[in-house]
C-alpha cells in the first residue's frame, strides 16, 4: 500500500516537472521542472527496489539462506539513486550559471528573448 503511494507520488512529480518543461517560458522555472522531474524519477527509482519486510543485503549465519534471497532487498536502486542525486545537483548547477549569464546578456530570463542568438 504504501509503496504505490510512494510511486504514485514519484509519477505525479515526473509529470509536474514534464509539464514544467514544455509550458513555461522562464529559465529559472523551467530549470526548476527539470530538477522536480529528476526527483519524481528518484522517488520512482526508489519504489521500485523496495521490498516489504526485507531485510538488509547482508547474509550471515543468523539468516537462513532458503528465505533469505526473496526477502533481501537490492541495493542496487538505492545506489543508483544516490548517483543520480549527484549527477542531477550538478547539472543543475550548470543551468542555473547558464541563467545567470544569459540574464547578464540579455537582463531577463525568458527564452523568447534569445530566439535570435548566435552561437
């Protein structure tokens, strides 16, 4: 129950942060859908590989090795998530300095503004 709840919400996140992306026309909020997007996909992440009443992956003499296996949860999810996290906290670093300079540029940060820029 819970863990549909969870992923419920991290679907819910993923669509905000899409409807973010495509709808608005200011950097900052569309910079601000994409960081709500990575989370909702780490909440989805994270639903997933959870196991209910799992244990930690870690087998020793005190667990039975018969029920062990479909009870242990996968840490690979989790790992996951936390280089996710990572990578997505520097991506967004990169398109807030993005924003700051195309706001030295141009001083405003809607993406109509820059229709004519030249690489």
């Amino acid at each position: 129950m819970i863990s549909s709840i969870v992923l419920t919400t991290g679907l819910l996140l993923v669509l905000v942060g899409l409807w973010g992306l495509l709808t608005q026309r200011n950097i900052l909020r569309i910079t601000i859908g994409f960081s709500l997007m990575g989370t909702g996909t780490h909440i989805v992440i994270v639903a997933i590989g959870y196991v209910r009443n799992g244990t930690a992956p870690i087998i020793d003499r005190s667990l039975d090795m018969a029920g062990a296996a479909s009870r242990v949860v996968d840490p690979i999810p989790a790992a996951l998530v936390v280089t996710a996290i990572v990578i997505g906290m520097a991506v967004t670093a990169v398109m807030l300095a993005f924003a700051i300079r195309l706001y030295d540029s141009k001083r405003t940060l809607s993406i109509d503004a820059f229709t004519e820029s030249k690489w």
